[in-house]
C-alpha cells in the first residue's frame, strides 16, 4: 500500500469541518501529538479486532505485535531486516493509523495545528488574526514523507539551509525567515521514513540526534528551535552494519525499538504474498504458485547461495510474472485465446532471474545449473504434496509401447489434450489440484503437465527437449 491509498483519499475535506481558529475551538476538537494519534487509533483498531496493517502478508505472530508494541509506547523504530522483506511497505502501511483528516494553519510552510505554530511567521499570523486565523484540513496521506538514504544527502535535504534567493530579496541574512526547510521539518505532524538509513553519511546521520532526542533541528547555528512533531521510522539490512555503512552508535541509541523482520516461514504466507504482488498477464494456477514459492524458499537455504544478502520476494514475484508471460507468448504462437500458465512454463525463470541472486563466490560458471537443480526439486515437492498416493499408471501407461506425448511453448492445450485422451487418473488429479469436474482445457493441461514432469523427476518416464521449444515425454 502506498500511502496514497491509505484508506480511501479524498479529493476535498468535508464541509461540515471548522474553517477558522475560532470555529475549530468551538468544535471542541482536541490536538493530539502525532504518537497519541497513532496509540489511540491502534487501540480501537485492536479492540475491534480490526485488520492494522494492509497487504502485510507473514507478519502477524511475529513482528506486527513488537511493532505494535513499539507504537503504542511512542517509540521510533528501526526495521531490521534483508531485502525484500516488505520493509517499506510496513512502513507505508503506518500512515493508516493517523486520523482521516487533521487541522492545519492555511498557508503554513510546515502545516502546523492552529492551537500550536511553531514557525516565527505562523506564531505571528495567530497573534495578529486570534480566533480569525484560517484553518484548512490535510488528509493523512499528506502527512508522510520517505527518503532514501544515499551517500550524496545533504542535511540541507533533511533539516534545510539558508535560502538564497530570499536573501537576495532584501531579507537579512541572521532572518531566521530566509531557511529553506528539509523534508524532515516538512513533515511535522506526520510520519517521516528514512530507507537504507546506514547508507547515510555518518555526518549527515548526525543531523538526526536532535530530532530523535530533542525533537527540534538547527540550521547553520541560527538560534530556531523548532519543536517538531513527527514519527521516524528507518529501515536498514544487517549487513550494513558492516559492509557499506552502520547506524552511528548515539543515533541507535536514540531510537525506541528495533523490530526485525524475516522472509515467510510458511510456505502457504509465501503463496499468498506471491499471488498477491505479482502482476501476472495470464491466469497462473495455485500450484504453479507453489512451485514458485517453493523454489525461492530452496533458494533462500541453498548452500550456494549467499545467505547474508538474502533472496527477496521480488524475486518469487518476478518469478511468478516471467511463467505468466511466458505462458501469454505461448498462447500466441499455440493460438490459444486464454492460456494458463504450467509448471513448465517455470523453466524460462531460471535465466532470466540470476541476477537476483548473490552467489557464492566458488559457485562462478554455475548459477544456472544450482537455480535448474532447485527449480526441479520444488517442481518434485509440489508433486508429491498434491499427487502423492494417486494412481498414475495409466500416463505411463500411454507412453509403453514406445509412445510419446508433446508438451512446451508450441504446443497447444487442445493437443497436449488430445495426445492424453480419456486417460484413468485425470478425474482425481484434477479433484486433487483444485479444478473441479469441469476445468476449461487450459487448465486441465497445466495438470497433465504437472503429472508427466513429476513423473519425470521420480523416474516413471523419460524426457527429451527439442531445439524448436518442444518438450517430449517417453517411456
């Protein structure tokens, strides 16, 4: 979830809601720090049993309720974790949890709550307007901010610097009025996300200290104290500690809580978060999903690969994305309208997905033979899990007396099909994989496929693949 999409986004704030200082005092509104908003709509949102957290798949039992426990103390966090372990998108989840709509100063460069400006030209506008100050309303999904760290950030990009041009106006130059803010200024009273915090400079993380404990910044020694009032989360992978940077000791300490995330430990968690982010162009089946899952999770353990980096769940994504396609380019060279992706179709990920993966360095020439090899266990362990203990003599059976049955990227489903006939066992595969008495023929031969190259892997049958993307199965 972005946070555009927290909750629904209104173009325009109610008209029933104050428009003035007067009229919000009058409301009986009540201003609530922006860590008070998040407990109190994290404790309604519990004591309804409520889902908090959108699109997060795996987390439930593990890190959401150390994360929930750390918002509800009012702790920055620090999520700890290798790639691709929906870090940020935990993060973007957080905005839901502030109020729909909050008041703030019209025309205020930091969108300051009426009852408590904080900038000398806010403080100003209140003294001289009183109940008269207009007041406008900002959907939660404008209060948050991300930055990624990268080694060329400014503490002008973070807190803000002297702003030339309005000292060339004439405004002088020790004006408190001439700072031109940073974002993390301009996300006073919201949520601010800093991503890959270790690959921030250790100097610039410095400019961080203050905001964390004092919650004010300073400007190139201007006397400003502005008292900020914001959320900061940061993400960071273990291994930067190490390798490409760390997390000063004094900043660490200045954060609440660290809350360490982890890849799916089920693979039904893996599953569903495959199906839920992949953006497939044809219809993909669960087991050709769990084909998938399973692959990345022996990729995760695989003594090739190296586990420091990690395997993220782009990768199965990707993975999931690339069989699709593959099947869409096979309907349009088979002719088939509506093609369903096949176990086989999982073939094309192994070349075009290494480049996700951080070998082993004594593993160099042989990347695409350690991802095949696992690419054939998972297809194995998906047959077994479904089709363990049914009856498949008669698919060998066809191929017996010298028999062969085509499958691949130029062969149709009607004519995978029609080699098969009416073949004992198909009723219960199709019962075992989920697809009904009556599946469309795509789909039954996504199971026909399945069948003969778990056959396959178990030593029941032979297979041959030809130059032209044929894939032929024999006794």
């Amino acid at each position: 979830m972005t946070p555009a999409s927290a909750a629904s986004r209104p173009l325009t704030p109610p008209d029933d809601l104050p428009r003035t200082l007067g009229a919000l005092r009058a409301s009986g509104h009540v201003h609530r720090t922006v860590k008070e908003e998040i407990r109190t709509n994290l404790v309604r949102l519990l004591h309804a049993d409520e889902p908090r957290f959108e699109g997060i798949v795996g987390f439930d039992s593990t890190v959401l309720p150390e994360l929930e426990r750390a918002l509800l103390a009012g702790h920055d966090v620090v999520l700890l974790g290798e790639r691709g372990q929906g870090k940020t998108r935990l993060i973007r989840s957080l905005v839901a949890l502030l109020d729909e709509w909050t008041p703030v100063i019209e025309g205020a460069e930091l969108g300051e709550h009426p009852y408590d400006p904080i900038t000398p030209a806010s403080r100003r506008r209140a003294a001289e307007l009183g109940d008269d100050l207009p007041v406008t309303w900002r959907h939660r999904s404008h209060r948050y901010s991300e930055k990624l760290a990268t080694p060329d950030t400014s503490v002008g990009d973070l807190i803000g610097d002297v702003d030339p041009i309005r000292v060339a106006e004439g405004r002088p130059l020790g004006d408190p009025e001439t700072i031109h803010f940073g974002l993390v200024p301009r996300t006073h009273r919201g949520i601010f996300a800093v991503n890959e915090l270790p690959d921030l400079a250790e100097r610039i993380q410095v400019s961080l200290l203050n905001v964390l404990e004092e919650r004010d910044v300073q400007v190139r020694g201007y006397q400003l104290r502005l008292p900020l009032d914001l959320l900061l989360v940061a993400s960071a992978n273990p291994e930067d500690y190490t390798n490409r940077g760390r997390i000063i000791t004094p900043l660490k300490d200045r954060f609440g809580a660290e809350v360490r995330t982890h890849y799916p430990l089920e693979l039904e968690d893996e599953v569903a978060l495959v199906r839920q982010e992949a953006d497939v162009v044809t219809e993909v089946p669960d087991h050709v999903l769990e084909v998938v899952a399973r692959f990345t999770r022996l990729v995760r353990e695989s003594p090739s690969v190296d586990a420091r980096s990690g395997v993220s769940a782009r990768f199965a994504v990707a993975a999931a994305e690339t069989a699709s396609a593959a099947a869409l380019r096979r309907g349009a060279l088979a002719g088939e309208d509506s093609p369903v992706a096949r176990v086989g179709d999982t073939e094309s990920v192994v070349g075009t997905l290494r480049g996700k993966v951080e070998f082993e360095s004594g593993e160099e020439g042989r990347e695409v033979e350690v991802l095949a090899h696992l690419l054939r266990l998972a297809v194995a362990e998906t047959f077994r899990a479904h089709l363990g203990g049914v009856d498949l003599s008669g698919f060998v059976e066809l191929v017996d007396d010298g028999g062969s049955i085509e499958t691949g990227e130029l062969v149709s489903s009607a004519e995978v099909l029609r080699q098969v006939g009416t073949v004992a066992g198909l009723a219960k595969v199709l019962d075992r994989l989920g697809m009904g008495d009556a599946p469309s023929p795509a789909h039954a031969a996504a199971a026909v496929d399945l069948v003969l190259e778990g056959l396959h892997l178990t030593r029941r049958l032979a297979k041959d693949t030809t130059d032209d993307g044929r894939t032929v199965y024999g006794g």
